[in-house]
C-alpha cells in the first residue's frame, strides 16, 4: 500500500516551542477539568439525583478512567504528537477514523470551553454586584472572559504557564484547606450517609442496577469530573522530553485531581446543615449554601473568586488544546483553509489563526445562549458524552493493534498488562458513553434528553460534508513513525 506523507514536522514553519516542562505539562491537565469546576459542576446534581451515596461514584469512575489514562500515556509514550486523540487514532487505524476523532474531540472542546465562560460569568457577575443578571448580561461577561483567554493564550506559553501554576496553587489551597477547615470544625452529618441514597431522576432509592437507577444518572454525571487528563497530549510538541514527561503527566493529573475532588466532596457532604433539603431539591446550590453557612456570609465573595479562578485556567486549557486539534489537523492539510489555519507566528510560535477561530467560534456559541436557549442546552448536553465519544476512537484502535500484535511500545509500557487493560478501558468507556447518552426523561422538551444522540448526528453529518471536500488532501499517517523530536527544537 502506497502512503501519503505529511508536511515534515521539521520544517521551520511547523514548529513550535518546547517550553512546557512536566510541572506545566500536569498544570495544564489539570486546569483543564480544575477540581473546582468539576466539583461545583456535578455535586449538586449527583446529590439530589443518588443522594450522599453518589460520593462512592468517584472512586468507579476513577477506577474507570484511570485504565484509559494508562492506555493514553502509553499513546503518547510512542507518537508524542500535537493533536492527541487525532495524532493517535489515526496513526492506529487509518486517517479517516483518525480525522473523525480530531473532529468529535475538537467540537467538544469548543462547546465545553463555552460552557465554562459561561460559568464563570455567572460568579463574575456575583462579584461585581450585579445582581440576577440576565442572559445577555451573562453571554457579555462571558465575551469578556473569551477575549481575555484568548489574549493570555496569544501572549505565549510562558504567560500561559504562570497562570496555570498560579491556578493549582489557588486551588489546592482553596479546596483542600476549605475541605480540612469544614471537617475538623464544621462536620454536621457522620460518614454513615454516604450508604443513604435519594428519590431524583430516574427511580427510587433502591433503583441501582437499571439504566436509568438514580445511581447511574449520578454516575453519569461524575464521568465529566475525571476527563482532561488527556489534555498534556494536546501540546504534545511544546513539551521538553514528551515521551518522559507526558505520560507521568497524564497520570499524575487524573490521580491528583481524583484525591482533590474526592476529599472535599467528602467534606461538603459531612457539613451540609440540612440533608434533607437538599435531597428535596430545595437548595439550589448546595456547594455554595454549605460553605456561607458554615462559614458566615464574609466568605462569599473570597469563594466566588477562587471559583473564577478556576474557571478561567480550565477555559484557558480548553482553548488550547482546541487551538492546536485545529492546528494540528490543519498542518496535514485536513481542513478548509488549511494553508492559513496552519500558521504560526514569527516571533512566539503560536498558532495565532487557530486561536482566534476558537475565539469566534466560542462568540456564536454564546449568541446561541440568546437566540436558541434549547439548541444551547441541546450542545451543552453534549459535551460529557463528547469526551467519551472521542476517547473511544484511539481506545478501540488501540486494541485493535494489540490484539493483532503489531503493538511496538513506546518507553511507557504496562509489558504483558497491556491486552488487558485495553480491553477493559474500551469496555468502561462504551458503557459509561451509554450511561451519559441514555435519554432518560428530564426535560420537559423531550428531545433534549436525546441531547448526545442528537448532537453527535448533527457533528458527523456535518463532519462528513466537511471530510469529503478534503478527504484528498489527508495523507495516510498509519505506520509513520515519529522521529524524536528533540531535534526539532529550535
């Protein structure tokens, strides 16, 4: 069979700084889903949906998706590429599965790092004293937030860096002193209530083993608390020794971010005032109504701003690794307008062109926000089931090869537990993706409970349209090696 090749990656006009280290590279996974968006993003709906008992879910999903960061890290191990998901998938089945994961990975990214601005509008607003802020208030912070990550990511990495590091500190310190702070001095309820569950959606109590069991809608929700990890692949190629460095990465984010987001869910659920309440749904926020509770009203505004802070890191990453998917995809000249979108500035390195598309694509998002509220809700929903959608596609390739033994590991290798763990993790990852996507009926628009389903047809649709107008122009990656890229510092 005869292969295309691609644009060397030697080439000057290709290459990029390698100015992340390991500490920045496991900053950056782990700003990408920071401890404090995961938590306040699911808590409040895992516990009114499963009770105190969703608390056990964290450790399944950990389990769950450590397995698939051991087959990612063996991943970049061997193709420590720019573009991840896309760079894998490709080089392990072929181009055209390979580019329909950069496209589902890329769409994610976008529609979460929207989702995410939008978040830390609503606290941005709290500060500045703007109160009930409407719609239009939020998409216009929002914007602003959009223009000041994308400022931050054109300044260059070493910006970028400072920032994330920055972010860790603030949020070990805020999560896990806030966390010892409420257990030695603030404890309400006693470990006995992680083994209560609740009545929310899907069934009773009791309801664990159906698909729709109030344990598994929980489950569901937890699955968005433990993606990012594979981020440090995105940047594969500003990385200093990828193939040392990103494994450990990989693993050391998905493992710290599991302790952070573990313990201090365990805290807030010991010292929520009222269980009950919560349970019925009568606490809007249980995060927030926890901590000014227990903690006088004078905390608000420091917790608020350690939660922008979140906030914004993991918009900051989310945008990145968005930028160099699109970069990465361009530099193979798999995309409209390839020429341009493969740029990079002459003096940082950057993928400029790249970045302001995420820009403008995150600016429609938010006239979405106003314009077609459901069509939003339709795109948010998408976003968990995104994430597993895209893991999948190097996961099953990945075993693929294995299977057929054509697997050559790179300097991360689990040896002779490699068949096993790969089959495990496709497992885990097909059952937690149906998990997500079940339409369970939560929305009085019942077609919003086919949110994944829906989305997912919408992006293929869109995707092959795209595909067949380029499809031409993607070489065959599959067997190319990857010269160690040492070499192509500049």
């Amino acid at each position: 069979m005869t292969h295309a090749t691609t644009a060397s990656p030697t080439a000057s006009s290709t290459t990029l700084r390698r100015e992340f280290t390991l500490l920045s590279s496991f900053a950056f996974a782990f700003a990408f889903i920071s401890p404090i968006v995961a938590l306040y993003g699911i808590f409040g709906l895992a516990l009114t949906t499963a009770g105190p008992s969703f608390w056990w879910g964290f450790l399944l999903v950990f389990a769950g998706q450590l397995l698939v960061a051991l087959v990612f890290a063996m991943l970049v191990s061997r193709w420590p590429l720019e573009g991840s998901i896309y760079q894998w998938t490709s080089r392990l089945t072929g181009p055209t599965a390979g580019w329909f994961a950069g496209w589902a990975y890329f769409w994610t990214l976008v529609i979460a790092m929207a989702t995410v601005a939008l978040g830390a509008a609503g606290f941005l607003a709290n500060i500045v004293g703007l109160e009930a802020p409407t719609a239009v208030d939020r998409a216009w912070i929002a914007f602003g937030v959009l223009i000041f990550g994308t400022i931050v990511n054109l300044a260059g990495q070493t910006v970028l860096k400072v920032f994330m590091l920055a972010s860790i500190v603030a949020e070990v310190i805020g999560s896990i002193g806030l966390g010892i702070w409420l257990l030695v001095f603030h404890r309400a309820n006693d470990l006995s209530v992680l083994f209560s569950g609740g009545d929310g959606v899907g069934g009773g109590s009791s309801d664990y083993l159906a698909i729709s069991g109030p344990f598994l809608v929980a489950l569901a929700f937890i699955g968005f608390s433990f993606v990012g990890f594979e981020s440090a692949g995105s940047i594969a190629e500003e990385v200093s020794e990828p193939r040392k460095n990103l494994p450990k990465a990989i693993l050391f984010s998905i493992s710290f971010i599991a302790i952070v987001v573990m313990f201090s869910s365990l805290a807030i659920i010991l010292a929520i005032p009222d269980l009950e309440a919560v349970r019925n749904g009568e606490v809007g926020d249980p995060v927030y109504e926890t901590l000014t509770t227990q903690l006088g009203a004078g905390i608000a505004v420091p917790i608020e701003i350690l939660f922008v802070i979140g906030f914004l890191a993991s918009f900051l990453a989310l945008q990145t690794s968005a930028s160099r998917m699109l970069w990465a995809k361009a530099r193979d000249g798999a995309l409209p307008g390839a020429t341009v979108l493969a740029r990079l500035s002459t003096k940082r390195r950057q993928p400029t062109v790249a970045l302001l598309v995420t820009t403008v694509i995150g600016t429609l998002l938010f006239l979405l926000s106003n314009i077609a509220s459901d069509l939003y809700t339709l795109m948010v929903n998408f976003t968990a089931g995104g994430f597993y959608l895209s893991f999948l596609f190097p996961l099953i390739g990945f075993v693929i090869v294995v299977t057929r033994k054509t697997w050559r590991a790179g300097p991360f290798s689990l040896g002779g537990a490699t068949a096993l763990v790969a089959w495990v993790a496709v497992i885990w990852a097909s059952l937690q993706l149906i998990n997500i996507a079940w339409p369970r009926p939560v929305y009085d628009q019942a077609y919003l409970d086919w949110s994944i389903i829906i989305g997912t047809v919408v992006i293929g649709v869109v995707g092959v349209a795209v595909w067949a107008g380029v499809r031409s122009r993607i070489p065959t990656v599959t067997g190319v090696e990857y010269e160690d890229a040492e070499a192509r510092t500049p």
